[in-house]
C-alpha cells in the first residue's frame, strides 16, 4: 500500500515524461485516485466489520497490489483511471480497518 500511497507521486513525472502524459491527465488521476480513497473511507467507517478483520484486509490489500501491478501493463488512459480509482478505494479502506 506505501507504493499506492507514497512511491507513486515521485515515479509519475518520470512516467509523464515516457508516455507525454499532460499536466491535466496527471490532475485528473491524482483526483480520481483521492476520490477513490475518500469513497473507501467513508464505506470503511460506516459499514460494520467483522470483529476478525484479517480477511477483509488480505482482500482489499490484494486488490490494491494488483490495481498498482496492472498500472504498468497498460497506457490506456481508462484503464489508468480504473487502476488509481481502484487503488485509492482499496487504499481508504484498508487505512480505515487498521486503525
């Protein structure tokens, strides 16, 4: 999850530059990416859990690797909205749940 979370905004202007990414498309992920997080969030802090929450986390913990795995498998710009929304969502909840 730090690779969503942290090591994505350093590596994104090298990807910019590779794959004549705009500075609009780069906003607009970053937005797609946070709106997933607040979504995962505000789920996470609604729905009631389980009281063993290992499970939830191991899924949502997968999704999230893949979501970032898949990221460089492609430079559709759908699919990269997908990923990162997938990301954030998966993201939010899963800072939600541990804490």
């Amino acid at each position: 999850m730090g690779i969503s979370r942290f090591a994505f905004t350093p590596l994104f202007p090298l990807m910019q530059l590779e794959l004549s990414f705009t500075d609009q498309f780069a906003g607009y992920l970053a937005s797609t990416n946070y709106f997933g997080y607040l979504l995962g969030a505000l789920f996470a802090g609604f729905y009631n859990w389980p009281s063993n929450r290992v499970r939830p986390l191991t899924i949502f913990l997968t999704i999230n690797i893949f979501s970032i795995l898949a990221q460089g498998l492609t430079i559709n710009y759908g699919h990269w909205y997908f990923l990162r929304f997938i990301a954030g969502l998966t993201a939010g909840l899963v800072f939600v749940l541990i804490s």
